[in-house]
C-alpha cells in the first residue's frame, strides 16, 4: 500500500514533466528506493519520495544512495523545518548555502535551534568550521546566488580583484538534493536584507544586483 501512494504521486509529478530520460534508472538505486518506500507510512513523506522517484526518472543520477540513506531517517518533523528553512537557501552552483547572518533567519521564523536539528539529520553542515563564500572578484568577474525565484549577482566595483568572503552554512549533499524537490520560495523581503548585509560587508568594492 505504501509503495503504490509513493508511486501513485510520482506519477502525478510525470504527468508535468517536460521531458524524461531515456536512460533507465540503475537497479541497485530502484531496489534501495523501494525496500524504503514500503516503510513510509506519512502520506507527507510519501510526497517527497514520490517526488524522489518522478526525478530520478526523469534524470537518473539526480538523488544518490546516500541520500536514499539519510532522507529515510528524516522524521515529518524535520521535513517541515527543513521545507521552512528551504526558504532561506541559496545556490551556488551545485552548493546550497544560507548566510550565517542569525537576525536575518530569525526573521524568517528560523532559529539555530532549527539548525541543530537539521545537522543532527544529515542535511546541513553545522560544525565548528566556518564555511564561506570566497572568490576573487573584479568588475569583469561575478557570482550569481540562485533561489527558486531570484537571482543575486555579486561583481568587484572595479578592475582591481578583491576577496569576497562572506560565512555561510552549507546543505549536505543530501540536503542540496534535497532541496531541489522542497516547495519553497523566499520572499523579496529577506532577498533584499540578504543584499543589503552583503553590501555592508563590502561596500565599495563590490556591486549587488537583484533580478
């Protein structure tokens, strides 16, 4: 019964695909995803896993098994907090990022307490080290910062380069994986405050534009 809801709201996720691969999903990863379908009871959950299995159909290699792995251990609870802090997520490249800047995640409704959860359940890197966004930027080089709605680009205000080294928390690969299934959108609101902090840190060397 569990496997046929999973799959059942996978199929749903097809019907809006654009475009499937024509390359089959490898069988190790189907067995690995079904032995743990069938202990998923949340209907919640179920969304998530049939929105696991609708993108790996539609591009094999998208979630690996190590992310099979840690997203089974994830409770409806942590689900819900992560889907919230979701909405503070950055990308850079393939990197999901959320600047360190507490007041601003407070506003949010994110506390660090939320994080802590989050690293206790494998999907954000909450050590001791301090992760940073850090390039070279000149007027001819920049760095775009996605969301699921807005794009945050970053350029040295002149030709000489500087370093840009802004702190950020980092998603696991898990969490960057899972990321990119997670309903979320952030608000222009906590966009701007996110451009207006990394102005202050680099006012004058760099310009930040907004799309």
């Amino acid at each position: 019964k569990n496997v046929e809801s999973v799959v059942g709201k996978a199929y749903q996720e097809l019907l809006d695909a654009p475009k499937v691969s024509n390359e089959s999903v490898d069988e190790d990863w189907t067995t690995r995803f079904f032995n743990i379908a069938k202990e998923i009871n949340s209907e919640e959950m179920q969304y998530i896993w049939g929105k696991i299995l609708s993108g790996e159909v539609v591009n094999p290699g998208s979630f690996s098994v190590r992310t099979l792995d840690t997203i089974r251990n994830v409770s409806k609870a942590e689900a819900e907090i992560f889907q919230k802090v979701s909405s503070c997520v950055l990308c850079s490249n393939k990197d999901g990022l959320i600047p360190q800047n507490l007041s601003l995640l407070e506003k949010q409704g994110v506390t660090y307490d939320d994080l802590i959860i989050l690293s206790e359940a494998g999907l954000l890197n909450l050590s001791s080290i301090t992760y940073t966004l850090d390039f070279k930027a000149t007027t001819k080089f920049w760095v775009n910062l996605l969301s699921k709605k807005y794009l945050l680009r970053i350029t040295g205000a002149s030709d000489k380069a500087f370093r840009f080294s802004y702190g950020v928390y980092k998603l696991t690969s898990a969490g960057s994986e899972l990321y990119t299934i997670i309903d979320s959108v952030p608000n222009e609101e906590y966009i701007l405050a996110v451009a207006s902090d990394i102005g202050k840190h680099f006012y004058n060397k760099a310009d930040i534009a907004l799309h």
